[in-house]
C-alpha cells in the first residue's frame, strides 16, 4: 500500500471515528435522578394532591397550589388565577373525572434553592363513560416550590 493511500485511509478512519464519537456526544443524557428523600416527598405530594382531585377535597388543592400558579393546557390554554382553577376544577371534574398516574413514569429533579420538577405520565378518567372506556395516557410537569416545609405547585404543563 502507497504512504498516500495508508495516509487517506487513515484520515478516513480518524473521520469515520470523530463523526461517531462526536454523534455519540450528542445524545440527550437522561436527567439527574433526584436524591431518594426529595424524591420521596414529591411522590408523596403528588399523591396528596391528586386524591384530594380524584375526591374533590378543595381545601387540601387550594393548600397546594401557589397564588401565582400557572397552568398551562395543551388543549384549553394558559390559566393564572388560583380561584378560576379550583373553581373550574369543582365545575368540571368532581364527580366526574379521576386521575390515575402510570407506574414508573415519574421522574424528579432537584431545583437547587427553588424545589422540584416532577414529570410524568398520568390518565384521566371519565367517571360518566361506561366502565372499561379506555383513557389515553397524557405526559405533564409539575414545578414545585418549597419554602421552609411547605411545598406548593407553581407550574403545571399537561400535554394530551
């Protein structure tokens, strides 16, 4: 083999090798996994705030969401007001509507000096429907704030 054969070769090498190291950097690394007790609470607060939804407990709701909630709805859009959620909540889904969270989606991220980011992937259910209807499973995040021991909702995204 000539020297400029093995050299182009080899750079050829080097290329095929840079390129696929380089991809290979470029993958999205999975979020850093929150240490077990702030993971712990926020299931915790998760489940206290939901049987509270799925048994329409609006006092326990009103003690979790901040007055500056944001809500944001991929299908019914952006709500700031802490008393239009409750009160949309106790027109529309009490009674009718629960939520169930699928197993093994949750996921927490530390917020250092903030709180948590909680993600997920939960099902709504029609309490009107026939039993059995299938519910489709939607994705959501949920920040949450702590300041001192109270943690409240601050965020919510709920994508269907």
């Amino acid at each position: 083999m000539h020297r400029s054969s093995f050299c182009t070769l080899a750079s050829l090498f080097i290329l095929v090798i840079t390129g696929t190291v380089k991809a290979q950097g470029n993958t999205t690394p999975s979020a850093r996994p929150a240490p077990q007790q702030l993971y712990n609470t926020i299931v915790t607060l998760d489940s206290l705030f939901f049987s509270a939804y799925n048994v329409c407990d609006m006092d326990t709701q009103a003690s979790l969401l901040s007055d500056s909630i944001e809500f944001y709805h991929d299908q019914g859009g952006l709500m700031t007001s802490k008393q239009a959620i409750l009160d949309a909540t106790k027109r529309n889904i009490c009674g009718k509507v629960t939520r169930e969270l699928v197993k093994g989606s949750m996921e927490v991220s530390p917020i250092p000096g903030y709180g948590a980011i909680e993600t997920g992937i939960h099902k709504f259910h029609n309490n009107q429907e026939p039993a059995g209807t299938i519910s489709h499973p939607g994705k959501f995040v949920i920040i949450w704030k702590q300041t001192g021991n109270k943690w409240q909702i601050t965020r919510v995204i709920s994508l269907h």
